[in-house]
C-alpha cells in the first residue's frame, strides 16, 4: 500500500509537466509582455497601455509559477507588478531594477524548461 502514494506523487508532477509543457508559450508571451514595457522604460517612451499590459502579465505570472513549483518566481513577478503599478511615469530610475528582476525571471522560468 506505500506504492500508491509514490504513484499519486509521479503522476501529480507528470500532470505538472505536462501542463508546463502545454503553457510554456504562454510564459514566454506574458514575459514578452515586460520585456517591452522595459524596453519602452529604457527608451524614455513607456506609455500607459504598455505599462498595464506587462502588470497584468506580471500579475498572471506572480499567480501561475507558484504552482509549477516556482515561488522565488512567483515573489519576483509580484515585485514588478507592484512595481509598475506605482509607475505612472517613464523613470529611467526603474528601469535598471526591472531589467535585473525581469532577467532573474526569465532565468527561473527557463530553469523548469
């Protein structure tokens, strides 16, 4: 009777795989999402829609990669959702740190691929 958790376990985390396979395109895109905005902030020409769409896909990050095991993801993407949310202006003072959030996400997101 010990099998069947250890089964449960490797079939939970092949379902977890299987999902991560299957929306991993959707990551790269949310991800995409801020590498613009960043670009943008960089530039000096982040506008509003810009800046709203990366939060939101910040915001859809921060929820989903807890649960593919990811919290240190999860906390970063909170961080650069709280982020832009406060930012309503193109402050080339942000832009440093969210380029080095964005990188370490992109990192944690790639090491689970």
């Amino acid at each position: 009777m010990s099998e069947q958790p250890d089964a449960s376990a490797k079939e939970m985390e092949e379902l977890l795989q299987s999902l991560w396979t299957k929306n991993y395109g959707l990551l790269e895109e949310r991800l995409k999402l801020i590498r613009d905005a960043y670009d943008r902030l960089a530039a000096g020409s982040l506008d509003n829609q810009t800046r709203c769409d990366a939060e939101s896909a910040a915001h859809k990050l921060a929820g989903i990669l807890g649960t593919f095991g990811l919290p240190q993801g999860s906390a970063l993407a909170s961080k650069i959702e709280t982020s832009l949310a406060k930012e309503t202006t193109s402050s080339a003072e942000f832009a440093p740190q969210l380029q080095s959030w964005l990188t370490e996400l992109e990192a944690i997101i790639a090491s689970r691929h």
